[in-house]
C-alpha cells in the first residue's frame, strides 16, 4: 500500500524513457537560451534513461482507497 514519503522503485518503460531522455536532451540543446532567460525554469537535466531502468521515486499523492482492499 503506498504511503506518502514512502521512497519506492519505479520501473521505466519505454515511454518513460523516451520522454525523460527527450526532455533532457531538449535542456541540454537549448542550455544558451535558459541561461540567459534566468527566468526560474525547472530543466530536465542527467544522463539518458531506458525501458527497464529503476528509480526511486517519492510517493507525494494517494488516491484511491487507503487501505488494503480485500478480495
């Protein structure tokens, strides 16, 4: 059951990874123009992801029920 907090792995897939790696590679072609800007932009920055990878991620929402649903 998740809980907020909680730190759990999440496994890219291959959409996942296409996104991240285009949004990465969007900041690291356009880092000139951001720089620049110094407008407070949040930039997706890193190395390239892929399908398969596993990150952990922060649970910061729950929705649904909040306790086990049983069957």
């Amino acid at each position: 059951m998740p809980v907020i907090s909680h730190t759990v792995p999440f496994l890219l897939d291959s959409s996942d990874g296409h996104a991240i790696t285009q949004w990465r590679t969007d900041a690291r072609d356009n880092m000139p123009e951001h720089r620049s800007g110094a407008d407070g932009t949040h930039l997706q920055v890193g190395h390239d992801v892929s399908a398969g990878e596993v990150f952990a991620m922060i649970v910061t929402r729950v929705s649904g029920p909040t306790k086990p649903v049983q069957q």
